[in-house]
C-alpha cells in the first residue's frame, strides 16, 4: 500500500502545520505517514480525510482498494 497523504495535501493547499492543527495529529507523525515510516491507523485515516474533504480510499494506492 502506497500512501498519497503529501499528494493529498498538496492537492488541497495544506500546510503539514496546518493539517496538523486541523486533524490533532502530531506533525512528525503526519510527516512520518507521508515518508511512509509509519502507517496509518483507521482513526487517523478517517481524521485525515475529513479534515481534506477527501475519501479514505483518496489517500492510498492498493490494488486491493
């Protein structure tokens, strides 16, 4: 599973500091997620999408999706 949370972002004009502020997610974490050191887990996804105006299954590449 590949993660396109930067992409996301970006697409959207966020500033990770933003995001961060937006979701309550720690902007190391929110970096960490984006250079796919860590994964994401559900909650955060959701917390995520909601603040992008965006689908959970926006925010990842799967070919199981």
């Amino acid at each position: 599973m590949k993660v396109l949370l930067w992409e996301m972002r970006t697409k959207k004009n966020c500033t990770l500091m933003q995001l961060a502020e937006k979701t309550g997610i720690g902007k190391s974490t929110l970096n960490n997620i984006e250079n796919e050191k860590t994964s994401p887990n559900l909650f955060q996804l959701e917390t995520i999408s909601i603040a992008l105006d965006c689908r959970i299954s926006d925010l990842y590449e799967s070919e199981h999706k």
